[in-house]
C-alpha cells in the first residue's frame, strides 16, 4: 500500500471489523453444534438429518420430525432441532421433494393439488419410519412439527395416524386440512404480523375436536419466516414433547447470529480485496481539477453522447421496461423453468434488462468503454466472482438454508445468472454507473415485481421471496459501488453483482 493516509486506514479498518465478525461468526457457529450428535442419511431418496444431544443413554426418548415449508429446508429448521435435542428428543429433519438436497421435483409448482400432497406424505413416512427405528427412541412418543406448507403436510398425516402423540402445526395455511372432529392433540402456532389468512386459518383450527385438545400460541412481533425462530414458538414445540426432561432455556437465535455476522463480515471483507485487485493508477487518484459545469466521467467508462444523455429520462425508462418486463412475462409459460417462483423472476430480469439494454442503444448514447486494465480483467473478474459465491453460499449454507446445487440446479444456475446479469448490465448501461440511480433501478424491479405478484401477474408466492431478493439488490448495489469507485471496468459490476443474486434464487427456491 502506498504511505499511510486516511484511505489505507479505512481499508485496514473494514479488513479488521471483517476478519473479527467472521472469527465470531464461526465461533458462534461452532458453539451452536457443542454437545450435540448430527447425523445425515438419504433414505428412499429422501435426505433426513438426525440431531439429538450427544450421550444420555438413559432410555428411550421422544422423537420428533420437524417438516420446512415451500422454499425451506431441513438447514432452515435447524434450530427448533437443537431445542428438541437440548430438551431430551431425537429430531429428524427432512427435505422434502424439490427442496434442499433433495433433488427430486415436487409436482405442482407450489400449488396444493393430489400429486403435490402424495408427495409429502410419501416423504414424511420416510421420515417416520426411519425416526422409529433409530436406537435410543422410543416408538410410542413422536411428535411431528411442521412449518406453512409442512404444517398443512404434519396436520393430513397426523389425522390418519392416531397413534401420533400430538402435532405442531406452525403458520397452517388451510384449517381445511383440520377436521372439526379430530381428537388429535394438535398446538396451532401463528405470528402475530403474519398474513391474515394464517391467522384466520389457525383460528378455526383452534375451535374444533375435544376440550382441551387443541392449543393456539401466537408468537407476538414475528411473520411468516421469523415465527420459527421465536422463543415462544420453541417453547411451544418443548411443551408438546412427552416426558420431556427439563433443559436450558431455547436460545434460537444462536446459529442465525453466527451465520449473520460471517455474512457481514464476507461482505465487509469485499472492499479491501476489491482495493488490493483494482489498484488505480496515479492518473485515477488525483488529477487537474475540471472545469466548472464539466462532467466527471467515472473511471472505466465513456461519456454520453452530447445530446444523448439520460438526467430525468432513466427514471421513465425503467419503470417503462420493468411494467413491461412484468406484463410480458406473466403470459409466458416461465413453469417450463423447473424452478418455482425462481423462473418467473428470472424471466422478469431477462426481460427488463433486455428493453433497457435495448433502449440505451436506440437512444444512440455513447458505448462505455472496456476500462483500463483490461488486460488483466477476466483475473480479477474470476478472483471477485469467486469471492462473491463464497461470500453468499457458505452463510447461508451453515445457518439459514441449503445453498448447494443438486440435481436440474446445475443447469439451472447458469440460466439464472445470464438473466440477472442482463438485467444489471441494462441498469449499468441506463444509468451510466451511477450508483444512486443503478440501485434505484434494482429498487423498481423489487417494486414491480411485488406489485405484479399482488395484481396475479405473477405468482402470488413472488411476495414471499421479495425481502430476500430486496436484500440482495441492496447488497450487490453496494459492491458495485466500490468496484466503481476503484475504476472496475463497466462490466465487473453487474457480473459480480448477477452472482448475488443468482446463487440463492437458483439453489434454494424449490424444483417443481
């Protein structure tokens, strides 16, 4: 680095607060499996993952299957299995069809039809079956738990086994699925900001079968995901195992906490290995004042065309080519992609980023030019582009979902990153790099494509992911900002910025 100054000391600083929230991260991480014994088998095609407290063979204990919802995973429930295990149980996680590591397809995109429930049914004996046969569990005591789409999948099951002790049914999404006259013992968990209809649904299921028999918990302050992360709900699914033996207070939090700070300290850690590739020249860092009411080209780009520039054209533009980004998508058949939810956004991105990309060269403005250094672009661009799969898929692998293609992902992957890359290259391009205006343009995707999912453009299952796809557009947003900053060529952006996005699109949304 060149002589101290107030640049090096800022790069010495986020490199310092990165490499310590990613020590923390892991240490957190590691604590969360102390005194715990994992185990992972895929029996009849379905991956299953056994977690129970290390030792205390004291008897048979209780067994509990803990089901994910549409676009979960086993890796998503981790944490209520820790409280299980923590509390005397065995719990046996599962992915089902479509999900996780498993890579068959689950029928019906999401929809809830006859070929999408004999699935999961099939699935959840798997899961029973095997959770029955594990030495040290006792047969007569397991309890099934399930999520939103698995609740409604546990609820069915438990009402065709009665020898079941009790259900856990957290976010149901049908009291339908909940005879009035079922004696089962059934505990109903809803967030208190969820959905009207979960709220609704848990409501009636609470009013039927014998007094006593049904019990509805609200978790206060969560929706639809952060239900299950609630120490109410995990105090819930406790108290719904038999014979249980007192244990430590649920501490849910735990592994997300140690999964969050490696996710802020990778992506801290992006600007000093961005600054240590694309070191600018002299010519970049200082240079003779420009004259007054110039304009300030950004390093690795081409000014507009006079005459052609965008102030208060890239705005309609955008919002011009993401509507029609959604009005052309919703008639195509994006099912074709097996990828629920995810191909209809990656249809959305392809075609948005292809009318901006379109309407920069019909407006006849200037190409941006390759960048300096290009020489030596396609090193960098494979060292940032690496970083940035690691920097999204390992957090997320280790304490939120299943980040690891399997099966039709391998291919899907690749498809998924070319139309999100055209989309960013189109919000580069429309926007000449700037970085106020490109994140705008990511923000008015996220807009239009909530506002399609509400008016049945899109499916409606579209709202469910769009936090998780705002979260990733602010966050490529800000890594395009640094490279910009250290004069990245015009590209560099949008490619390592289509890797941020695709990675989670393409390996958690289920296959259908």
């Amino acid at each position: 680095m060149p002589d101290p100054g107030p640049a090096p000391r800022r790069l010495l600083a986020f490199g310092a607060v990165a490499l310590l929230a990613v020590v923390l991260g892991a240490l957190l991480l590691v604590r969360a499996d102390a005194g715990l014994d994992t185990r992972r088998a895929t029996v009849a095609g379905v991956p299953l993952t056994e977690v129970r407290a290390a030792g205390g063979d004291d008897g048979p204990r209780p067994g509990v299957v803990i089901a994910h919802g549409f676009a979960g995973s086993a890796r998503l429930m981790r944490p209520l299995a820790d409280t299980v295990a923590r509390h005397g149980g065995v719990a046996v996680l599962l992915d089902f069809a479509g999900h996780g590591a498993n890579p068959s397809r689950l029928p019906g995109a999401g929809r809830d039809d006859a070929r999408a429930r004999a699935v999961l049914r099939h699935d959840l004996d798997v899961a029973v079956a095997w959770l029955r046969s594990r030495p040290g569990v006792d047969p007569d005591r397991v309890v099934l738990v399930g999520h939103s789409m698995g609740a409604g999948a546990v609820t069915r099951y438990a009402v065709d086994h009665p020898e079941l002790a009790r259900t856990v049914a957290i976010s149901l999404p049908d009291a339908g699925d909940v005879p009035a006259q079922w004696s089962g013992g059934l505990t109903l968990v809803v967030g208190g900001l969820e959905f009207p209809d979960f709220r609704r649904a848990a409501d009636e299921a609470a009013r039927g079968g014998p007094p006593g028999s049904r019990q509805l918990v609200v978790a206060p302050g969560t929706e639809h995901i952060s239900v299950l992360f609630a120490p109410r709900t995990h105090a819930a699914v406790v108290a719904a195992i038999p014979g249980r033996p007192s244990g430590p207070s649920p501490a849910p939090p735990a592994r997300l906490a140690g999964a969050g700070l490696l996710l802020l300290g990778l992506g801290l850690g992006f600007v000093p290995l961005a600054a240590v590739l694309l070191r600018r020249p002299p010519s970049q860092v200082a240079g003779p004042p420009a004259p007054a009411g110039a304009a300030h080209p950004r390093p690795g780009s081409a000014r507009t065309a006079p005459g052609t520039g965008w102030p208060g054209r890239w705005l309609v533009v955008t919002v011009a080519a993401a509507g029609l980004g959604a009005a052309l998508a919703a008639p195509l058949p994006t099912t074709r992609l097996p990828l629920a939810v995810g191909g209809h956004v990656a249809v959305f991105l392809l075609l948005t980023g292809g009318l901006l990309v379109a309407a920069r060269r019909w407006s006849g403005a200037a190409t941006p030019a390759a960048g300096v250094r290009s020489w030596r672009a396609s090193g960098v661009a494979a060292a940032l582009v690496g970083y940035a799969v690691l920097a999204v898929a390992l957090p997320l692998h280790l304490g939120f979902t299943s980040a690891t293609p399997v099966g039709s992902r391998w291919w899907l992957l690749p498809l998924v990153l070319l139309c999100c890359l055209v989309f960013l290259l189109g919000a580069e391009l429309v926007t000449d790099g700037r970085g106020g205006r490109y994140a705008a343009v990511g923000g008015i995707g996220v807009v239009v494509l909530a506002a399609a999912a509400v008016t049945g453009l899109a499916p409606g299952f579209v709202l469910l992911v769009v936090p998780l796809f705002a979260a990733l557009v602010a966050w490529q947003a800000a890594w395009a900002g640094v490279l910009r900053r250290r004069g990245a060529p015009w590209w560099l952006p949008a490619l390592v910025g289509a890797v941020l996005l695709a990675w989670p699109i393409a390996t958690t949304l289920p296959l259908a």
